[in-house]
C-alpha cells in the first residue's frame, strides 16, 4: 500500500515531496465527511452508512500513509510500525469519541496517528483485509480518476446517477481481492461503466 501511495501522489505531483502538502488537513476535512456519514445529529434519527464510513476511512488512510512517507523512513519500517498498532488495536465505546480524539491528534501534531486510526476501524469491524481490499479498490479509483480528466475538470463524478464510489463499491463486492490481476480487473470494470 505504501508504494501505491507513493505511485499515486508522483501521478498528482511528480514532486509531491518536495511539496510540502498538509496531510494532517486533508485528514481532518475526511474525518468530518467520515462523521457525517456516520450521524452526529442528535435532533433526527440517523442510520450510520457504513459503507460510507468505510470508504471515509480509505480515504483517510490514503493521506495517513502519505504523511508517514514524508516523515523518511523506508517503506518496510513503516509498514512494521503499521503492522503492530494494527495488532494492538482495542474497540472503543463510542465512535464518535474515538474519531473526535483522532482528528484532535491529528490537528494538534499534524501528523498521522496509526494507532488512533487502528481503533476506528475496530469500532468500524474493519480488518486488515477488507482495509487492503478497499485500499487497493480507491487507489486505482484515483489513478482512473486522474487519467479521465480530475485534475481539469472534466472528470464526470456522478455516473447513472451514482457517484463513482458507490460504483466501486459495486465493482469491489465482484471481484476478487487476491487475484494476481486484480488492480486491471477493477481498472477495467470502471472503464466500461464510465461513460466519458
């Protein structure tokens, strides 16, 4: 997952580590769409969209990982970091509280607290599988969304009136995650569902 960050913030920005781009920020603004996937109105009945949350917690995982790039270490040291707070992880007993305290990390020393996020996705049920399935899933929505246009403006993000999430999500439960062309499967599944 490290090296497909790292293939997909060279596709944005060949220099995107000289960039100096706010990780922690792009985190934050994710934790608050994650929220209001999940229902914080306490004056109406909210159903969590999971997911929806799951896909908010993909996202924050993509910047997670950039920020941790950045911060110089090999790929292989970070991934062991990675690995034991993922093993460590304990469910909270409130989600909301849990996201609150990581965005609060996350603003106060901008930068990426693995442990913190390896709570939410045990409030979540979200194993490391389904993490790396998912992962895998939006990294290659991205690469599909910048070579159609994302960064001019001429991406079409609503397609049959779905948004190309939803369509992944679709495209995700089809495929298998441990097929050895699994990223061309997808890659091609959304090519022939895209409509531009």
């Amino acid at each position: 997952m490290l090296k497909l960050q790292d293939s997909m913030n060279t596709k944005v920005h060949a220099d995107w580590r000289e960039q100096n781009f706010e990780w922690y920020r792009a985190i934050w603004i994710e934790s608050a769409e994650l929220l209001d996937h999940y229902g914080w109105k306490w004056w109406k009945k909210q159903i969590p969209d999971t997911e929806q949350v799951i896909l908010e917690l993909i996202d924050i995982w993509h910047f997670g990982l950039s920020a941790l790039i950045m911060e110089g270490a090999d790929h292989n040291t970070i991934a062991s970091e990675i690995e034991l707070k993922l093993k460590t992880a304990e469910k909270g007993s409130d989600f909301r509280a849990d996201l609150e305290d990581f965005t609060l990390s996350t603003l106060s020393s901008k930068s990426f607290h693995v442990d913190k996020f390896a709570k939410l996705m045990a409030d979540m049920d979200l194993s490391f599988e389904q993490l790396f399935k998912s992962y895998v899933g939006k990294n290659v929505l991205n690469f599909f969304r910048q070579d159609h246009g994302y960064q001019d403006g001429s991406y079409l993000k609503q397609w049959s009136g779905r948004e190309d999430n939803e369509h992944l999500v679709d495209i995700l439960s089809q495929l298998d995650s441990s097929a050895d062309d699994f990223q061309q499967q997808l890659y091609s599944a959304l090519e022939a569902r895209y409509p531009g």
